[in-house]
C-alpha cells in the first residue's frame, strides 16, 4: 500500500508570512490541527500545529496577528512523497514523533497531508476478513511510539540523580 492510497488529498496550507491568528483561523474553519507551510512556488518548507501556536502566544509578548508562522515553525520538513510505502511513512511518523507529515513530489511540491487520523480510519481491524496491508497494529505502534513524552528518559535520570 502507498501512501496515496490514505493521504488527504485537499490539504489546507499557509505561507511563512501567515500570521498565527490566520493560520489559527485556517486551522478552526478546516478542523485540522495542522498546517503544511508553503512557498508561493509551492514547495513545502514546514508544518505549523496548534501546539506551536499554543506555545508561541504562551510565551511571546506580541499578538497573534503579528507573529508570522516562520519565527514559530522549526524549519525541519519530515515528509513522505506519494509513492511511498505506507509503512515506511509510520517509521518515520514514530522516528520523528510526529502526526502528519506532509506529502510532496520529487520537486517538494506539497500534494496531500498524511495524519495518524487518516491511517486510524484506513486500518482493518484484527476480525476483518481481508488480508490488511495497513492493520490496528500497525496504527498501535506508530501511537504509542508519537506520544511517548520526549523528555521522559531525562525524568527519569533526574529521579535517579536524587537517590
């Protein structure tokens, strides 16, 4: 199975010169929790989630609508293009700890968007009669692997330094 098998084709994006009220706005009217980050060629630079909006109001002093999303996103691009095995699209989802990654062509133009949301709904359930190409485990493992807190093993070295 490819990933353009379970991408999301109509993707919704912003520019870096977005401001964070507008790509929130974007985000609220689309119910989507995230944003690929594109150039006015079209290539795909980024990603921007409402965790990074979160964060950078939190702790920023400016507004919103003055913060441009290319002062809140990392510059690092994670993604897969639409020829690519779905699985190896997981590892990198678990390697990297992220949700979506977008999806670009050879050129990085962005052509869909892949969530952890879209391969949920794709998998076949352990009772389902087909032989799965994309099954529950495969969604499982990808999860547990996303939502491990990044700062656990510091947690608990720090724990460890007390005794």
């Amino acid at each position: 199975m490819k990933v353009h098998d379970v991408m999301t084709k109509e993707v919704k994006f912003c520019g870096p010169e977005t401001n964070l009220a507008a790509a929130a706005a974007i985000m609220w009217e689309n119910d989507c929790g995230a944003l690929p980050v594109v150039t006015n060629s079209g290539k795909a630079i980024g990603v921007i989630t409402d965790r990074d909006i979160a964060i950078a109001l939190g702790t920023k002093t400016q507004k919103a609508a003055e913060i441009p999303v290319k002062q809140v996103i990392t510059g690092q691009l994670f993604a897969a293009t639409p020829d690519d095995d779905i699985h190896s699209a997981l590892k990198l989802m678990r390697k990297e700890k992220v949700h979506r990654i977008p999806v670009i062509n050879r050129q990085g133009v962005l052509e869909g968007i892949l969530s952890l949301n879209d391969v949920a709904l794709y998998a076949v359930h352990p009772n389902g009669k087909a032989t799965p190409s994309l099954n529950y485990e495969d969604v499982v493992s990808t999860l547990k692997a996303v939502s491990e807190h990044r700062h656990a093993i510091a947690r608990i070295d720090h724990k460890s330094a007390r005794a």
